[in-house]
C-alpha cells in the first residue's frame, strides 16, 4: 500500500521543470499563486529569471523533503526497534529569522521541525499571543522551563532564568504554585521565564503583578478568562500558548557540535519507589519520601553537578553548573538558610566524597536522594548515619 503511494511522475515533473528553471516557472506551493499573478501582470505575461530561480530552489527543497519522509517512514517499517538509524535526515522549517544569536555579533533563526510528532502542544509551534519577537535566549530559556514544568501531574509552576530554575513548586492550583515558586528565589525571578502546567487565570497575573515581577516570558496551556487583557498594557511581555501539555520524554532531541549532531531520548523521570534502596540505618518517613520524588525531577532540569534542596514541594535551594559537587550543595545551603532546617535534597549523581553530604546535613537537611555508585558510597552512607540522615 506504501508503495503505491509513493508518488513518481509529480516529482519527476517538478525536477525537470525545475532544472529547465530558464524556461519555465513551475510554482509548488497554492499560496504563491496570487503572488504569481501579480507578476506576470506586471511582465506582459512573463515571470522574472529571479523569480524562477527562486521557484527551482523551492522545488528541490520540496522533493528532497518529500524522499526523506519516505524514507523515514520506510526505516521504521523495516526496523522499528532502531531509534537512530544509520542515516537520518532533519526535515526544518525557518520560522523566523532572531535579531541575534546568544551574543549581539552573532546572527541566528528559529527553525521549527517538519511532521514533529507533538506539534500541537510543543514549543516550537506555541502560539505568540502578545509582546516582541522571542531571542535566541528566550527560545533557550523557554525550552528549559516547558521541559521542566511538564514532569509534574499537579498543578506546577517553573521559573527559569538563564536555563537554571530558579523557582519550582507544585500545590492544589496554579496560582499557589507560583506564589511559593516566586518565593524560592525572587532576586533571580526578576526578568526570568515562567513556565506553568495549566492554564493561567487573572489570579495568576494579580499576583505577578503585585510581586512587581518584570518577565521575559511566560508559557502555559492557555490564557484564561482576563489573564490576557490584563498583560496587555505590558505590550513587551511575551506570552506563549501551546494549547495543551504533552508528556515529557518519548522523542528524540538533538544537540549541535563542531560538524555534528548528538541525539538521544528525550528526557523524564519515571521511578518505582519500591526499587530504591535506603543504605542508611534510618528509614525515611512517608512524608520524606513524596519530598525527595518532588526534590528529584527538580534536579532534572539543573545543570550538573545538581543540587536541590526543597520542603513543601518547592525549591528552597538549588545549587548546579559547577565543577564540582560539594560547591553546589554549599551553593544550596546558602540560597536555602534556615529553612533547610527538615528539607530534603536531591543530588544528580553520586557523592564523590562525603563533604557534600555534610554540607546538606549540617544545615538540616534530614534526607537525601542520589544514584549511588561511587567507590566512596560506604564513606558517604556512614556519613549521613552520623548525622542521623
């Protein structure tokens, strides 16, 4: 059936009209018909040598798009357990060319990803209700926020500047969430992206508003009831809508390096409870236990080497991005204070050393979650046995 669908005189035409571009104008796409009319118009019937030229580009990128996603169909009918096959070939779209780059000096665009799988609700397709073109920043900073806030089923708040969250919490509705989000780390909220779960309502917006909070942008499911009118004076503030929350994980991502891609799953934190192990003499309390599952899909989205810190189901302290692990858990005591007295943590990787785990400790923090696998593990378990964690 495949087979049959695949179509050969249409691309045979338009590959040769379009080879023969001199000559003849072949248009691919309905919605340049006007555009066409009004040139030949202008031309005594003709279209211009630039036009056509335009138009053959326009076809090859057309016909090459067409035979890559037949093969992509045809590599996953043949082996649909191969996740990377041995070619693969990116079908992007330009959605918009970006003021700059990272940097001033460097130029950039947003490419979206052709047939991606979860258009509807995705990032790249979110639809711009209000304020100034998104920079490359915002897209990154976007990324991590939306990524981040879809972990969680209840009702969650992300505040991310700089690709870091600052602020994560989850609470019976939105308008909590964000509260004590906020309340995490408001120096850094201050000009940072939130990223919420579900829809915002003018409660929301009171409560940014009454916080004084200057956002870059904000993502969510939907704008509801006055939320949007509300943001309309602040005409700068970007607000995204993607229509929904896909689950997070279950596609490919790509990151770029000097002449290549890397590619791997996508990530989400899916644990069963009842594989972890507790090593230490103390059994953590069913309280502590909901604690450090929320503590560690909050280290997901640190950068390493991660540690958060947390009470109530929100951040409290998060420390990440640095060389090494004990700076980041002293990064998290001092962001948390006293209120690390009975907080969590979560820590991405192992305790190379115990100091790290004294640090969490000797602020109050009664329970710690972490992947184990160090030759120092028994160090560090008779570590937090002293400390009675």
């Amino acid at each position: 059936e495949a087979i049959e669908n695949i179509d050969i005189g249409g691309p045979s035409m338009l590959r040769s009209a379009a080879k023969n571009f001199a000559s003849v104008a072949v248009v691919t796409d309905p919605a340049l018909y006007d555009a066409v009319l009004e040139e030949m118009r202008a031309h005594n019937g003709a279209t211009t040598y630039e036009t056509r030229l335009k138009f053959a580009f326009d076809v090859f990128n057309t016909t090459a798009q067409y035979d890559g996603a037949i093969a992509a169909w045809l590599t996953k009918e043949i082996n649909p357990a191969v996740v990377f096959p041995e070619m693969r070939s990116l079908n992007l779209s330009k959605a918009q060319d970006l003021r700059y780059g990272e940097n001033p000096h460097q130029s950039a665009a947003f490419f979206r990803v052709v047939d991606y799988p979860n258009a509807a609700t995705s990032l790249a397709y979110a639809q711009q209700l209000q304020g100034k073109e998104l920079s490359y920043n915002n897209y990154l900073d976007l990324d991590a926020a939306w990524t981040a806030v879809r972990e969680y089923d209840e009702p969650a708040c992300v505040i991310v500047k700089h690709l870091t969250p600052c602020g994560v919490a989850v609470d019976t509705d939105v308008v909590s969430a964000y509260v004590r989000a906020h309340e995490a780390d408001p120096v850094s909220a201050y000009g940072g992206v939130i990223a919420f779960n579900r829809a915002i309502n003018a409660e929301v917006v009171v409560k940014i508003f009454d916080n004084k909070q200057f956002v870059e942008a904000i993502i969510a499911p939907e704008f509801a009831g006055d939320a949007l009118d509300m943001y309309s004076a602040k005409k700068n503030a970007r607000l995204l809508s993607t229509g929904g929350v896909n689950p997070a994980g279950g596609e490919v991502e790509y990151r770029s390096v000097e002449g290549g891609l890397l590619c791997q799953d996508s990530d989400a934190v899916a644990e069963d409870p009842a594989a972890f192990t507790v090593p230490t003499k103390r059994q953590p309390t069913d309280e502590e236990m909901a604690e450090l599952l929320f503590a560690w899909k909050v280290c997901k989205s640190i950068k390493s080497n991660a540690i958060a810190i947390t009470k109530g189901h929100a951040t409290i302290g998060v420390g990440g991005g640095q060389p090494n692990r004990v700076n980041s858990a002293r990064i998290a005591v001092e962001q948390a204070g006293d209120a690390a007295q009975g907080a969590v943590a979560a820590s991405d990787a192992f305790f190379p050393f115990r100091d790290g785990l004294d640090a969490l400790a000797e602020a109050g923090v009664t329970a710690v979650i972490e992947p184990g696998g160090s030759i120092r593990d028994e160090e560090v378990i008779a570590a937090a046995d002293e400390h009675g964690n």
